[in-house]
C-alpha cells in the first residue's frame, strides 16, 4: 500500500491493510478493524462478496461520529467476472485521497476517513472505503419518492444547485453524478446537498464549462432513467441553475451553449430508457 504520509497513518496486520485519516486513527483502531476476524466481519455486510453490497455504518469508540464503509465494487459488465477483486488499491486509497483533498477545499463532500483492504492470495484485493457517516439524510431518489411540496423542491434544487458550483469550483469532477449520490439533509426550511461516492473523481486547476454542463445533464439523465421528472421540473431546473451560477454572468452567458451540446445526448438517452422500460422502479 503506497499513498502519502502526510496526514494518514497506514497499518498492516495479516493479509489486512488499513490507511487511515490521522485525527480518526485511535478510534478506528479501537473499532479493531485489523483484528483476526475483521474479514469476517465486514464480510457478513458483503466485503470481498459477490453480490452488491450494502454500507455498513459502525459507531466510533469515543466519539459522536459513525463510521460508513462502503464496499469497494466494479461495476458494469467487470462485475460478474471480477467479483469485486482489484489487482491493487490504487483506485480506493486514490478515492481516499481525493476526498480529503476536497474536504479540504470546502468541497461538499463527506468527510474521509480510511481505506481497509484484503489480500486475497498473489495480486488480488477486496476493498472497502470508509467515510464519517451523513447523520439524518436521503438521497435524491429517496427525496423524490416523498413527493415534495413545490417549496421542498426548489430548496432542495437550490441546495443542489449550489454545492455542485463549490464542489466544481474546487476543482472537483465527479465520475458518476446521479441522484443515488447526492444526498440531501432538510432541516426545516433549509437545505444541505453533499456528493458521496468518489471513485475515478478527480481534482483539476480549473473545470471547464463544458465538463460543468455535462455533469449537470448527468444529473439530469438520472431523472430520466428514474422515472423522476415531475411537474415542477421546469421551475425547479431554472432554480437549480440560478443557484449554480450565483450572480455570475459570465457564466450564466456561458452555459446555454454548453448545455445545448449535452441536449442531444440526453434526447438519444431518452430513447434508450423507453425502449429499455426504465421508470420508478428503475435503480
């Protein structure tokens, strides 16, 4: 396991590897994750297994966080011939990595805190990236499915808006924007989105226009492919914009060209939901 000593503290026990976030390291090590039957463990909540896994969420000795750890997963058509075996940790400690960089900026992102991974015999890997759990929110599907009030909407597009414009400000370009990871946490009138899931995210001088409006019709695929595009879909997209370019009207200039570009992708991805039979009860 290689990765930068400055700020992490990496642990090894066995065939387990642990790469930890250094104000974390006491608790997570109490939580005994490098213990003998760690493996164990965090199999019973799919780590290293060959189904899609569930996070599990692990209370910190000592302190009012919670642990999330997400199995590390290939997705696509790797998946049944991989089982979710990676022939290193790069991909997850690179996650790990990008994450506190972005954190750091004041990116909205969730708080990192560690990469545990498993040999599995000559070159072969399981994974899981652990991140500060989100207390008291749900995803964009979720919020969606709550049938929201047109007030709860434009808030929650506004929010969304918004913490794309720092996440992309601070360089951040997220691999795999759908509504499954962004999560949104009201708190009565107010509030708050936050990107989670950062494989393959990568941190750059500065996004291009074109990438912003790629990734915001991304976004707005997901609603397709979901079935999730309601009556206030208008109103809540000019919201989500307006927040996103916050009085900046260079960039408001900017964007009705780029976001042109990406129509025609979204037009022919249209027509791939349909004749796939995508709708609510869609993933």
């Amino acid at each position: 396991m290689t990765a930068p000593t400055a700020g992490f503290r990496r642990h090894r026990r066995g065939p387990l590897r642990l790469l930890v976030v250094e104000p974390l390291e006491s608790a997570v090590l109490e939580l005994g994750l490098l213990e003998a039957d760690a493996a164990l463990r965090l199999q019973s909540h799919g780590f290293g297994g060959a189904g899609r896994a569930t996070n599990a969420i692990h209370p910190l000795p000592g302190r009012s966080e919670r642990l999330q750890l997400r199995p590390f997963h290939h997705g696509g058509w790797l998946r049944p011939i991989t089982r979710d075996r990676l022939t290193s940790l790069k991909r997850p400690i690179s996650e790990l990595i990008v994450n506190a960089r972005l954190a750091t900026a004041g990116a909205p992102v969730p708080q990192p805190a560690l990469v545990i991974g498993r040999r599995h015999g000559p070159g072969l890997w399981t994974a899981a990236v652990g991140t500060l759990h989100e207390e008291s929110c749900c995803n964009g599907n979720e919020f969606l499915t709550t049938d929201p009030s047109r007030d709860r909407l434009v808030t929650a597009a506004r929010a969304a808006g918004a913490a794309l414009r720092r996440l992309h400000d601070a360089g951040g370009c997220h691999a795999d924007l759908h509504l499954g990871n962004l999560l949104i946490r009201e708190d009565g009138g107010t509030a708050r989105v936050i990107f989670v899931d950062l494989d393959r995210a990568r941190i750059v001088r500065s996004v291009p226009v074109r990438r912003r409006s790629a990734e915001m019709m991304r976004l707005y695929r997901s609603l397709l492919k979901r079935g999730q595009v309601v009556a206030a879909e208008a109103e809540a997209i000019a919201h989500f914009i307006d927040a996103y370019c916050d009085g900046d009207l260079a960039l408001r200039a900017e964007l009705p060209a780029a976001l042109q570009r990406e129509r025609l992708r979204v037009a022919l991805h249209r027509i791939g939901y349909r004749l796939g039979g995508h709708g609510r009860s869609a993933q």
